[in-house]
C-alpha cells in the first residue's frame, strides 16, 4: 500500500465531505532526498492525499462501481511546511458536478492549523472489465483497500466513523 496516502477514513458522507488522515513515517525513503537532515513532506504528496480523500469519496457513492479520474488540480496552496509524524486531517467536500465532473474543495490541516488546500477536479468512469470470472484485480484492491481505510480503529470513540 506503498502509495495509498491514507491511513484510515474518519468520517464518510456519500456525495458530500469525507474527513481522513494521514501521517507520513520518518522512515519513508523520501526523507532521504527531501530534505537531508530537514525532512519535509513534499507538496506533490500533499497533494495526492487530498485527490485520494476526494476520491475515495466519489468512488463510495457508486459502491466503488465508477472510479474517479483526478484531472485538474486548480489554486494549489501550500501554507506551511509538513514533517514526518505530523497527523494530517484531509478533508474533501462536494463543491459541484456536472454529469460525471465533480469539483472538490480539499484541504489538509494539522490540528487547526490548515497546511494546504486545492480546488481538484475528477471524472468518473467505469473501469475497464477484465475478462474472466470473478472480480478484476482492480475490484478487489479497491474493497479491500477501501474496506480497510473505513474499518474503525481500535481506539476510536463509537459513532466516530460513519459510512
């Protein structure tokens, strides 16, 4: 799960807002290079938690049947730097669409802080169908993945996560 940028979905309403977060290890290898003895985690990850909060909540309101496609990434900003073990709150809302084009306000905080948001634009598609009997590759990744960002954790307070 190498490049899935959540650890876990707080709260889910279909066709409205999802709330995650993420929180990047010391140990990922791009500390290394960014930046030696100053980790920072680099802007374009920033990024693509928030496009996966917005698109694990358009997938969810198909039941993971139309995927969304991040095509337009709009007024990107960065407002502070981010480091290893800082708790990310990722927060995507419905903001407009058109069809299969949705436009998603997304933004990531730390604490109260907001450390960066983005006006992100995705089409949704059906994935291809693969031939053979039972679910594609992709169909299983996509519920077992999403099955376990929303799977409560074992800490968390009841109610805290709704799907």
């Amino acid at each position: 799960m190498r490049f899935v940028l959540i650890d876990r979905i707080l709260t889910l309403e279909p066709g409205k807002r999802a709330v995650a977060t993420k929180t990047f290890s010391p140990d990922e290898t791009f500390f290394a290079d960014h930046f030696p003895g100053f980790p920072v985690v680099p802007g374009v990850l920033l990024t693509e938690a928030m496009g996966q909060a917005g698109g694990w909540l358009l997938a969810s309101e198909t039941g993971l049947a139309r995927w969304p496609l991040l095509s337009l990434i709009d007024r990107a900003t960065f407002r502070r730097l981010v480091r290893p073990l800082e708790v990310l709150t990722l927060e995507a809302t419905v903001r407009s669409r058109r069809g299969d084009d949705v436009e998603i306000r997304a933004e990531a905080r730390v604490g109260e802080e907001r450390v960066a948001d983005a006006r992100l634009l995705f089409h949704l598609f059906e994935p291809p169908a693969v031939r053979g009997e039972g679910p594609s590759a992709f169909d299983a990744w996509a519920r077992e993945t999403f099955d376990r960002l929303i799977s409560p954790a074992a800490d968390a307070p009841p109610g805290e996560i709704r799907a």
